[in-house]
C-alpha cells in the first residue's frame, strides 16, 4: 500500500469508527442530544486535509448514515455536502481561530444542522414546525452545547492520530 | 514533484504559490443535484426503505467492532495486575463457595430472563402461532421519525405491516424486512396512525404519533366526545393492520381550543417498551 492510499485508508477508518458510535453505543433517552461524531471528525479532516477529503467522503458517509437512521434518502449527503464545502471555503480563517471560537462556529452551525434535519420535507408533521416545537429547540441547543464541548478533545485526539500515523 | 492542483503560479514573480484550492462549486453543485435526485427517488418511490434494511445486514457484523475496545479493557486490567495478586485470585478461585456463587449469580440471571420471556408469553391472548419472538438491535436518533432495528431469523415469515407488542403494549409496525432484520416504525413515529377505541366511552379514532418523548394526538374528534382524562386507549382492529384489543395508551390532555372545530386529544405512549429488548412480531392472519 502506498502511502497516498494508506493516508486515505487512516482517515476513512476514523470515519467508519465514528460511524459505528454513532449507530450503536448510546442509549435511547441520550439519542436526541447526543453529538455527531461523523460530522465533527468530518469537519475535522476538511479543516486538517481539505485536499485529502473531498465529495466523495461527504456523500458516501451522508448517504449511509440516512439509511442507518431512516431519514430521508439524500438529506445528510446535501447537509454533509455543505458543510464540506463551508469548511473547504473557509478552512485558512477556521485553522487558525482559537479552540474556544471553533467551538463556537461548530454550535451555531450544529444547530443549523439540527434544524434543517427536522425540516418537514414530507409534509407528513402539519401541526409543527422545528422552531415552535420547544422540546426539538431545547434539544437542538443541547445536541450543539455537547458537540461544541466534544469539538475540543475530538480535534485534539485527531490531531494527534494525524501527526502520529498520517505521514504527507 | 507535488501535483499540480496543490499550487498557483504567480503572475508576477512566476514563483509558485502553495495553496489547497477549495472545491470547485460546479463539482458541489453537481453533487447536490445527486442528492436531490436521491430525495425526489425517496418520497416518490421510497428508494430508501427498499435497501436501508439490507444495508443493516451488512452493518451488523461491524457492530460487534464497536464492542472490542470495552472487551479488551475489561481484559487488560489482568496484565498490570502482580503475581502476589494473581496468586491470591487463584487461591480465591479454588474456594467451592465462590464457585456457587459464581454458579448463582449466573442460575439468577437466567431466571431473570427468562421471567422476562414467560411474561411476554403470558401476554399473548391472540392466537400464538401468530407470534414470533424478535430482539432489538438499535433504535435510530431520528427524533420525529425514529426506527426500531429488530433481528429476525433468516427463516421467519415476518411480513410487512406486522405489529411489534410487548407484554405492556403495542409499540409499532414492521415496514421493511430483509433475511436477518426487520425495520419498525414506532406509534411515535409523526408517519404513524393507529386506528384505536377507548377505554369507557367506546368511541372510535386514529393516534397520531409526534415524534419521540411527545405525545401522540387523535385525529379529527368531535368536539361533543365524551372523552376522559386517564382514559385508556386499545386498538381497534379496523382496517386489519393491528391487532384488535391491546393497549395503546392513556389520555392526558383534553383541550377545547375556540378555534378549531376539533377536540385536541393527546395520548401519551409507552416510553418503557422502548428500553427492552425483547419483543413479539404478530403476524397478521
């Protein structure tokens, strides 16, 4: 294996890992507020390697993690997709921020994130929105607190698999 | 030599320039055009409950990778443990008594579940040759349309629309089945209706779900029903998806809103079934 191969093979591997955690280890009343560990190691990677991961990642892992957990086919491949290209546009000014403000851009944009995953694109939920269902906000605000507070040991741990294992 | 892509060459100096170019917006916007059409293949043909449940069955044996680290934690501790220490667990291990408790401690938890079982069995007044014992998988985060992932055997007759009960009551319905799992759609599911009668007043509706941790609500009731706070609620039977005569829930909101020409019945469901792990698939006759 060389070793272009073999620096894909690591980061992907981490994205399976993430994957797996995600699906199966927490338990049911955790569920709605726990962190996306597929979306901070992938944001993770777009801001570390932008050139090693790409479309493809952002798909592949968006369209798998909508058939493990029965959202809309496609819904996470686009939200993935965006927020690849968010990271990619504006990775120079998001490496270089501090570990607190990081944070910070990763709750804003988890609680966009949670929103438009509620949005009710098959008209099957008419008598409320994702705004005015206080319990979904109160949950999205948590889901984005912990994922900002995760942010820091998961760019810290990854950082540190990246220089350890992922030779340039 | 470093791929071209990886730098710019300066007009001015003709030196180079190393940047990591960002995505080009056409290949995005080609990418999301995929997952559009991805969408429009869900809602219009529902592409996605065709393979998700086939894509489970490739998951699962990656499952078991997730429960590797916590096994080898478990088992490394004897590593760093002295030989004076292991010594002594040796010693302890030869007591007869420690093995009867060991032996104890395990008759007791094979009781326990197998209590668990007897009372799903004791549950079922229906037909039993109807029923199919299933176990819980994984449950997906999706809050207003949260899956049960339930494994069957590779030669169960589990069928589409087949309901998922627990000894407490009905938890959903089968929409999707491959060889090794069936996918649920829970009553909390906002997708999910459920034809009911209630308890005292005997009167008809459908449950609605909301989405996990809310309550469900009954469709389209006349503001005259004579319904009951604390009123249980059992499936009705009609159109022949569930059962007839299991429990459902129990009512614990009326509101007359001035502005609806319905009544706003909630329901609340059984959140506890959610945390078991073995269930009953009734097959519909």
């Amino acid at each position: 294996m060389n070793r272009e191969s073999k620096n894909q093979f690591l980061i992907y591997l981490t994205l399976c890992l993430s994957l797996l955690l995600d699906v199966y280890v927490f338990p049911v009343s955790f569920m709605a507020i726990k962190p996306s560990l597929v979306l901070l190691v992938l944001i993770y990677w777009n801001m570390a390697l932008p050139d090693r991961v790409g479309i493809a990642a952002a798909l592949l892992f968006g369209t798998l993690i909508d058939l493990l957990e029965g959202s809309l086919l496609g819904l996470h491949g686009t939200l993935f997709l965006l927020i690849t290209y968010m990271c990619q546009r504006f990775f120079y000014q998001f490496r270089v921020s501090g570990l607190w403000q990081q944070s910070i851009i990763i709750f804003f944009l988890c609680i966009l994130y949670k929103q438009i995953l509620a949005l009710d694109l098959l008209n099957v939920n008419e008598s409320q929105t994702n705004l005015s269902d206080v319990l979904y906000f109160t949950h999205s605000l948590l889901f984005a607190l912990f994922s900002a507070l995760l942010w820091s040991p998961v760019l810290l741990i990854l950082r540190y698999y990246r220089r350890r294992w992922i030779k340039i | 030599m470093m791929p071209k892509r990886e730098y710019k060459v300066s007009y001015i100096s003709s030196e180079a320039i190393f940047a990591v170019p960002a995505m080009k917006p056409s290949k995005v916007i080609l990418a999301m055009l995929l997952c559009f059409t991805l969408m429009l293949s869900d809602i219009y043909f529902g592409a996605s409950s065709k393979i998700r449940t086939y894509a489970h069955d490739v998951f699962m044996p990656l499952s078991t990778l997730v429960n590797l680290p916590l096994n080898l934690i478990s088992k490394s501790g004897d590593v760093f443990k002295t030989r004076y220490t292991l010594r002594k667990e040796l010693d302890e291990f030869r007591i007869e008594n420690k093995k009867l408790r060991v032996t104890n401690q395990f008759l007791e938890k094979v009781s326990k579940e197998n209590e668990e079982l007897n009372r799903l069995w004791s549950s079922a007044r229906l037909n039993l040759n109807n029923y199919s014992l299933v176990k819980k998988r994984t449950i997906s985060s999706n809050e207003f349309q949260p899956l049960l992932i339930v494994d069957i055997s590779s030669d169960s007759s589990i069928d589409l629309n087949d309901s998922l009960i627990t000894d407490k009551g009905l938890i959903g319905r089968v929409i999707a089945s491959s060889k090794y799992s069936a996918e649920v759609m829970l009553l909390h599911d906002v997708r999910s209706f459920v034809p009911v009668i209630s308890e005292k007043s005997k009167l008809h509706a459908n449950i609605k779900g909301g989405g996990l941790g809310r309550s469900g609500k009954l469709q389209y009731v006349k503001k005259t029903a004579a319904y009951e706070l604390g009123e249980k609620v059992y499936s009705s039977g009609i159109a022949d998806t569930f059962p007839e005569g299991v429990y459902v829930g129990e009512i614990v909101s009326i509101k007359d809103l001035s502005d609806s020409e319905f009544l706003e019945v909630e329901i609340s469901f059984l959140q506890s079934p959610l945390n078991q792990d073995f269930y009953f698939v009734y097959e519909n006759e």
